[in-house]
C-alpha cells in the first residue's frame, strides 16, 4: 500500500496585531480621603449615578501593552488632553468591578494578577477609574466645595 507523499503546512496569522504582548504594570487605587470615603463607599452599588469633580481623559498606554477591557480614565486639564471622555460635572453610573490581569513586581518577584478595578458609564462608554477621589455621588445634601 503506497502512502500520500507528505504536505508541508505554513501557517499564516489573520490580521490581527501579535505585538501586544506586555500586560500593563500594576498601579495601586488612589487612596480615598476619609472625609470622602463614608460617603462613597455607602453609594458604591449597580446604578448608583455620580457627578465627575474633574474632567477625565483615556489613559494612554505604549504600543506593545495589551489593551485592558476597558479604558482606564485619568485626571487631566480639558484644553490639554487630547482624549477626553468627560468634563467636570459630567454623570457616571457605576457598574461595578472588573478583573483585569496586571503585572506585579515585589523585588524580583513579577506575577501576572487579576486585579479589581471600580468600573463606570460616562458619555456612553464604560471605563476603568482607581481615584474615586475625582466622583461626587448623587445625593440629596450639597455636594461637596473643594
């Protein structure tokens, strides 16, 4: 019985980016103030609505991190950033936590871990915020003067 000579496979990769390939380093929560903290941890839950105390722009990362699910936000100057998502006064509802893989380094020791980040919808898109600081939450006192 004669055998089929023997193909040689290539594979080819579709289009999608392969670069990517470093997780983002871990950075803590901003620490929330403990004037602020009672305050905000009461109203942290699913559909809470808050108003921004700053203007927010999309956290840019360099080219070969992996994109996290969602857009971090940060603090920033509106007339300066040029990825803004929102300005000061602007509504956020919390959404909850997501999970998302960051590396840790103690030392020499690196690990990837799955971090909980507070999650929120603001201008229709949902974002990644670790300063609470930067939230007012909707309530029926006055809202804080800074």
């Amino acid at each position: 019985m004669a055998r089929a000579p023997r193909k040689q496979i290539t594979w080819k990769l579709d289009g999608t980016d392969t670069t990517r390939t470093i997780a983002r380093e871990y950075f803590p929560d901003i620490p929330i103030d403990p004037l602020h903290r009672e305050k905000i941890e009461k109203c942290l839950v699913l559909g809470s609505a808050f108003f921004l105390k700053s203007a927010l722009a999309r956290r840019m990362w360099p080219p070969n991190y992996k994109e996290p699910p969602f857009p971090y936000l940060v603090e920033t100057i509106p007339t300066s950033y040029p990825n803004l998502v929102a300005s000061t006064g602007s509504l956020a509802i919390y959404i909850g936590t997501v999970r998302v893989e960051e590396l840790v380094k103690r030392n020499k020791d690196i690990r990837l871990a799955r971090v909980l980040r507070h999650s929120f919808i603001i201008n229709g898109g949902r974002y990644l915020v670790t300063n609470l600081n930067l939230l007012d939450p909707v309530t029926q006192e006055p809202p804080e003067h800074t």
